[in-house]
C-alpha cells in the first residue's frame, strides 16, 4: 500500500521558487525549453488537442452545475449576431489551476485554502498562468503497449513512462510539457461518454516521483480524470490530483485529444513539437478551458 504522506513530502515543491510562489513547475519553463520547442518545428504544420466545446461534452453531472458548454443566441441580424456560453471551466479540454484542488486547509506552497472564497481563488488561480508555451512530448503508452487503448482502470506506471520513451526514442527534460496517451479518447469520439468516464485508464500514483524527478513543467492526459479511475487507494480522494496539483504544484489537463497527434508523430517518426496551451485569464478561476495547439 502506498503511504500517501511520504510520498506527499518526496515530491513536494514548497518553497522550491520562494514562499509566495503561485505557479509551481511552470517556473521550469525558461527559454532553453521554449527554444527546444522552436526547433522540433520542420515542417510548420499544427494541430489541435481540443475536444469540440457544446452540449455533448464529457461531463455527465457527476459535479453538480459543471455543464457543457451551453452556446445561445442573443441578437440575430440587429445588425450584428451575438452569442453567449454558459460552461464549468473544467467542462471540456483544460488545465486544472493549482488552486482546484487542497488538501488538510492547505493549497500549494502552504497558501491556505480559505483564500478560496465565493469570489473565487485569491492565491493560485489560473490567471496566474499568463502562458503555456514549452516543448511539448508526446508519451504514447498504449502504442509502446502495441494496443489501440489500455484497459479501463489500467494504472499507468513510471515504468510505462520509461518504456513510451524508449519504443519512441524519446527524452524527456526539465520545462518539457508531458502528453500522456492512454486511448481512451477513443471512447469519447465513439460516443460512449459514461465508458470514457469510468473505469479509465490513467495516471497512477508511481509516476509524481517519474514527473518530479524529470522536472517536468506540466502533464496532460487524453482522459477525463488524469489519473486511473478508479483510484488506487480509498484515501484521500483523487490522490494523483492532491499529488500534482497541492503538493508539486504541477498543473495538470484533461480531455486532450491526441488521437490525430498520435498518428502524425507515428507516421514521422517525431513525438516532440512546439506546444501553445496557454488559459484564458479568468480571475479567479479555478481552471479554464484551452484550444492546445502543436506546431511540428
């Protein structure tokens, strides 16, 4: 059984870029990491990672009030035509802010969790996050697996990290922004929205260390909880989530859609590439939703 706790303080970031740090392992994004995402460029052609934002989306009501996107007019021809959305933040394809999530009163770097209030995040809110614009690798775990997706509630390990970087000929270095594949969009896309929901494959609790230990500025996974679901251990809740997020002060997405990303780094032969994922600035805000765009 892992010991929550001790691995709590093994990955643990506080205090790493001073005590009023807000951003965590974003800080690892300098301009080395920015030009290594400049260079994988050889062609100039670009993605999108985003999953379509409307009323179809992945959540289910598990959260109460976190809705898809809900788009509705508001002026047709007046001259103009205008329309507005009503959505969670965390709805779609997003980053989860570092204030989404605390653990025993605390957020990351030991900013109490009380400056969360009706107003919103006073201390590691998204808005804090002005870019995401890095090195982006791409960690396919299912193809090193040689499978079209791991099995619902497959608990993807820090030895499967290592294994997606050899099959791929892959590094992995400090400020790099990790995508990690499981194939479970394949679900999503099929549109069985409760099978991509649960059980799902994911990160487990082993690779905080593997993330820790890479420096790695930021992880997104093509599922809708970025970790294995169900958790592998009772508790605390979403422990992967407390793990990046609380602890590490990793800033961790869902509902990346890498599927197309995945077969262009297969047919190329090239699984690193420049990554803009940057939020919108929502004061506050405990996540936003983001349009991740690979330039490779």
């Amino acid at each position: 059984m892992t010991d929550f706790g001790a691995l709590a303080k093994q990955v643990s970031n506080w205090g790493r870029w001073g005590p009023d740090d807000e951003l965590g392992t974003l800080n690892l994004i300098d301009a080395a990491a920015v030009k290594r995402g400049v260079a994988a460029v050889v062609d100039g052609r670009s993605l999108s990672l985003a999953i379509p934002l409307d009323d179809k989306g992945p959540q289910l009501g598990f959260i109460p009030g976190r809705v898809n996107p809900l788009r509705t007019m508001i002026a047709l021809n007046q001259p103009f035509s205008d329309d507005v959305v009503t959505m969670g933040l965390q709805a779609g394809t997003h980053w989860d802010a570092l204030a989404h999530v605390g653990h025993d009163g605390q957020l990351y770097n030991g900013h109490p969790a009380d400056t969360i209030t009706v107003a919103g995040a006073a201390r590691c809110g998204i808005a804090n996050v002005k870019t995401v614009v890095s090195r982006g690798v791409l960690l396919d775990i299912a193809g090193a697996k040689a499978v079209d997706a791991l099995d619902g509630g497959y608990p993807v390990t820090a030895a499967d990290l290592d294994a997606a970087c050899t099959a791929q000929g892959t590094t992995v270095e400090a400020g790099d922004v990790v995508l990690v594949r499981t194939g479970q969009m394949q679900k999503f896309r099929a549109g069985d929205r409760m099978a991509y929901a649960y059980p799902s494959a994911g990160l487990s609790l082993s690779t905080a260390e593997w993330f820790h230990d890479h420096d790695v500025a930021a992880v997104a996974t093509d599922n809708l909880t970025c970790e294995v679901y169900p958790s592998e251990i009772d508790e605390p809740y979403l422990p992967v989530h407390l793990l990046h997020l609380v602890y590490m002060g990793l800033t961790q997405g869902q509902n990346f859609d890498l599927e197309a990303l995945t077969a262009d780094c297969a047919a190329d032969g090239r699984y690193t590439f420049l990554l803009d994922a940057s939020p919108q600035p929502f004061t506050g805000g405990l996540g936003s939703p983001v349009n991740p765009v690979v330039t490779k």
